[in-house]
C-alpha cells in the first residue's frame, strides 16, 4: 500500500520535549510570550498548535525568527538530543524492506543528520526547515521527488499540525502516541493510522 514513509523529526524519530521543555521559558523571554508552568505544559499537550501558539501569545510574523533560534540552540545542543530506542532500527528496516524514507522537520538538515548519526543513511529525502504551519508543501515535494502516487505515501507525526499537513497534501496520516502531542489531541483529528510503538509502524508498512 506504502512506498514511502515521511517522518517528522523531533518528538517522532528524536527524544527532544525534554530539551525543548527546559529552553521554552528562555525562549519566552527572548521573543516576548507567555511563559509556562509545568501544569500549563501538561494542559498545553491536549491543544492543537495554532490552540498553543493562541495561548502562549506568539506572534505569528516572530514564528521564522523563532525557528531560526531554535535550530541554533538545537546546533549547539545536538548530542545531548537522542533518537527514541528503536528509530534507528525501525528506519533500518524499512530500508531494507524497500520502502522510500523522507524527513519533513522544521529543524535544520545539518542538526537533523548530526542526531540520527549513522542511521542518516536511510535517509532518501530531507525537507528541512519547514515553516511552523507550512509543512504541506515540503511532504508534496518529498512524494514527487519519490516518484511515487499520493495514494502510495503517508506522513507520521507526534503533533496536530502534522495531521493537518497530510491531509492538506493529500497523503494518509499517521499519529505517533510518544511525543509532543497528548494521545486525546491527536485522536480528536482522527488520523488515518495511531501508532504505539516503532514495531506498530514497521508492521503496517512492511505488511503493505
């Protein structure tokens, strides 16, 4: 059914909420939002992100320059930032399974490859540094560069707006239960897939 897998990166393939949830504050205070409490994070995690960046107060022309720090702080802080166990194996065997396997991340290329270390070379594709609400366009171009039909891709997220993105592309969308997003904001959407774990993934894809 599936010829090629796009992943987003940070809180799918990359353990970062820890990192991200300790800099958020600092980066409050930078571009001038809301700062968070810990019990504001937890209720934050069941919103979707244009709910978040409502809530927080971040201007939407300040989201670029937002993103552009972000890559830097992630830059310096790149080993200190894991795969989740089991990413590297699971795109390992999709590789090997003959299935194509794109990034579309709104981090950088050069910190997303510094993170997946050696497990870059199962990597077909990058589309990088995607605008926070604008990552339609860079899963369109990964399913045309694969030379593949819409019907034959799917994109896997941990957060709402990845969800909106497929849909908005015209691929099926799968919803990951271990990153950002809370499960009961990513099941509101009703995605076309919600994985549990890795193995969840390798089975559906490997299947079709």
């Amino acid at each position: 059914m599936y010829r090629l897998a796009i992943f987003d990166f940070d809180g799918t393939l990359a353990d970062s909420a820890a990192w991200f949830l300790a800099s958020l504050n600092d980066i409050a205070d930078r571009f001038g939002f809301r700062r968070v409490s810990d019990s504001e994070i937890a209720m934050l995690r069941s919103r979707s992100n244009r709910e978040i960046v409502d809530y927080l107060g971040v201007k939407t022309r300040k989201l670029p320059l937002i993103a552009r720090h972000m890559r830097a702080m992630v830059a310096r802080d790149a080993d200190h930032i894991p795969l989740f166990d089991g990413a590297a194996d699971l795109l390992a065997r999709l590789k090997d399974g003959g299935i194509r396997i794109a990034i579309v991340t709104s981090n950088g290329e050069a910190n997303v490859r510094r993170i997946l270390g050696p497990a870059a070379a199962s990597i077909d594709h990058y589309g990088c540094g995607a605008a926070f609400f604008g990552k339609a366009g860079k899963l369109k171009a990964a399913v045309r560069r694969a030379g593949v039909n819409p019907a034959q891709a799917i994109a896997i997220g941990d957060e709402t707006r990845d969800i909106d993105a497929a849909r908005e592309a015209g691929i099926a969308a799968g919803a990951v239960l271990w990153g950002y997003a809370a499960p009961e904001a990513l099941t509101r959407l009703a995605p076309d897939y919600v994985f549990t774990d890795c193995t969840a993934i390798e089975n559906l894809l490997l299947a079709s």
